[in-house]
C-alpha cells in the first residue's frame, strides 16, 4: 500500500519538482497564488470556442470533482479526460484507498458532462493466469460504462511488456468493449532515474517496455481499435543514462502513426518546467523538437493535445501556456491547433458538442467514433 502512495507522490513530483515538506505544502495554493491566465491561453480558446484536456489525473489537492472543475475554469479548458492510474505494486486495494475507476467514475458521473475517464486495471500480478479473469471482468465493466471512453496502460511503470501476454489480452479486451480505445504510454520514465530509486519504486526502461515498434502487431490485428501513443516517444530521463534513446522512440512513434490509420499521437508532459517562475525552464528538455518532427511528418491532423499537469493546483495554465507556444513555433497553422487541442477529442473519444444548457453529452450511439474514416495517451 506505501507503493502505491509513493507512486501518486511521484507522479506529483514528476510534473512540477516539488519538494516534499508536508502535506499541506503540496495539495493547495492559495487563490492569490494561482496565476492569471496567459494571453495566449485565452486567445486559443476564443478561437477554437473550446479546449479539451485528455491527460487528467487524480491528485492530493482535491477531494471531489468541483475542485478540478474550478481549476480547469480558471486554465479555461472545458472539458477533461480523467486517468485511473495502476502504478508500481499494485495489489488488491485496501479500504482507505478505492479502485481509481471507482474514483474516477465517481467524478466524471458528478461533473455534469464535462469530466470522462479512461479505466485501467491491474497487470502487475505475479501469477497473471490467476487473477487474468477478474482483471479483464473489472476493465470491460468500466469500460461500458457511459463515463469512460477509453482505457490507459502505463508500461514502463508497471514493467508490462509490450509484446507479452499480459498486453494482449488487455488490447483484446478493450477492442471487445464499447469503448474501443487504448492510450499507452510509450517511451521513458524518471522513474527509472533517481526519483523511482528515492522511493523503493521499480519502473522499466529497457526497449521491450518503452519501443513504441514493438506495438505494430497488436495495432495490426486490432484495425478497428484506436491506439493513442502518449508522450509520443519522449525521452524524459538524461542524456548519460543507460535508457537514453535521443528521440528514436519519438521516430518510432511517428513511423507508427504513418503506417496505421488507427494510431494517434498524444503532445503531453513535454514542457514540465523546473521552476515556473523561470522561462523555459524546462524539466525534459526536446519538446519542441518533438512537435516539429510531427509537423515535418505531416502528421498534424493525428497530434491531439493533453497537458498532463493538474498534479499541483495552478501548474495546469502554465503547461498550456508552454504547449501552446511550442505548438505555434513549429508550424501548426490556426486550424491544426484548434484540432489539436480540441476536435481531435470529440472525433476519437466520442464526444458530442455541449447541450444549448451548458451539458455534454459522452459516447453514444450518435457520436462519431468512427476515426479510422473520419480525422485522417506521462504518469
């Protein structure tokens, strides 16, 4: 149980450097602290009418929907997609800690049609043949629930191999359920580095849990099924260390997304920073350089946007801010961002246009989640 309180603790300490000193500290700021919304944050939202965050998770600052929906007015992002994350020895769940679907249900049922989620479940038993039923029973009951649209793997976190058993019948899963969409992390952690060592934690870095190569079977067979490849490659640990791949991952991703029609590439946590209060202080440098790989690729209309940065109340604005800066500095023309940051979400995920009342309506028999004809997923 001390693993898993670790790993939501890190997940915190990943996107935004913060040091531990006590509980207080890291779960709220005060509303004098929280930044004002950069200007260009604004400006992209008057201009694509929306924006929607699909790389949301659960954090220590908040207790209910309301206080994530109050950040995501404040960031001006509409809507969300919630992660219930697995991470590094994941065991039954005790009863002060609920299953993160139970959690991320919960929130995405209470937000009046503006929160979603992505389910998970738990491949880090020792004996997967034993516990591989109820595994797969507890990832299709959510993923047919209204609220999901999708599922989320995390590899390198939880040492599942990316051409083994384990993944294989998770993908067949999910392409049997309602919602037939994957977003996999693909390349590197910092957990493998020093944060993971810190806390007693394992992740995985070698190729057979980061190579976004090792994939193109499963998205093969699984035609009619959409795979999202957050982070898209991204090396997030240094150059001298052993998992240092200098981007190959990254053009491992895009040869992917060229190749399938059903593969997609998620932009999140490439402009974590170090010290906001610093321009450009960037905690993994190369995020620009990723964007403009896609964009030389051609492959905008299958980049979709995801901030991965609400693990500290108002880090969310900044990220965006850094995103979308990046974004206009590689090439993307007004209307690739707008798709980018919002019409990529609806068509992938199902989701319908707001309600004249304010509401959204989620996956449905009149969405169009057919995105294979239609627009030619860190912690």
């Amino acid at each position: 149980m001390l693993a898993r309180y670790a790993f939501l603790l890190l997940c915190l300490l990943h996107s935004n450097n913060v040091a531990v000193v006590g509980q207080e500290e890291v779960a709220s700021v005060s509303e004098t602290e929280l930044p004002a919304i950069p200007e260009i944050v604004v400006s992209e939202h008057q201009r694509c009418g929306e924006i929607i965050d699909m790389h949301l998770h659960l954090a220590q600052w908040f207790q209910s929907v309301d206080g994530l929906l109050a950040e995501m007015d404040r960031s001006s992002v509409d809507r969300g997609i919630l992660y219930a994350v697995y991470g590094p020895g994941s065991t039954a769940f005790p009863a002060d800690m609920p299953d993160p679907n139970d959690q991320v249900s919960e929130m995405a049922s209470n937000s009046q049609g503006r929160m979603f989620g992505f389910a998970s479940c738990n491949t880090t038993h020792a004996n997967w043949n034993a516990m591989r039923d109820e595994e797969l029973m507890r990832l299709q009951t959510y993923l047919d629930m209204p609220e999901f649209v999708g599922a989320k793997l995390a590899p390198p976190h939880t040492c599942l191999p990316l051409d083994g058993e384990r993944i294989r019948d998770v993908v067949r899963t999910v392409s049997e359920s309602t919602t037939p969409v994957l977003a996999i992390h693909v390349g590197t952690t910092p957990f493998c580095g020093p944060l993971g060592a810190m806390f007693g934690l394992k992740a995985c870095c070698s190729q057979e849990y980061v190579s976004p190569s090792l994939l193109a079977p499963l998205v093969e067979q699984y035609a009619e099924t959409t795979f999202v490849l957050l982070h898209s490659g991204h090396d997030y640990l240094p150059i001298e260390d052993i998992n240092f791949y200098n981007g190959e991952l990254v053009d491992e991703s895009i040869a992917l997304a060229q190749k399938f029609p059903n593969v997609y590439l998620e932009i999140s946590a490439l402009h974590s920073e170090t010290d906001p209060s610093k321009e450009d202080d960037f905690s993994y440098p190369g995020g620009l350089a990723l964007l403009q790989k896609i964009v030389n690729a051609g492959l905008t209309n299958k980049m979709i946007w995801g901030s991965d940065a609400n693990h500290v109340q108002g880090r969310l604005v900044e990220a965006m801010k850094e995103s979308f800066e990046d974004m206009i500095a590689a090439g993307m023309t007004d209307e690739e961002r707008c798709q980018s940051v919002a019409g990529l979400s609806k068509t992938i995920f199902g989701l319908n246009e707001a309600d004249a009342d304010g509401g959204v309506d989620g996956k449905g028999d009149d969405a169009d989640t057919d995105v294979t004809s239609g627009v030619a997923a860190l912690c």
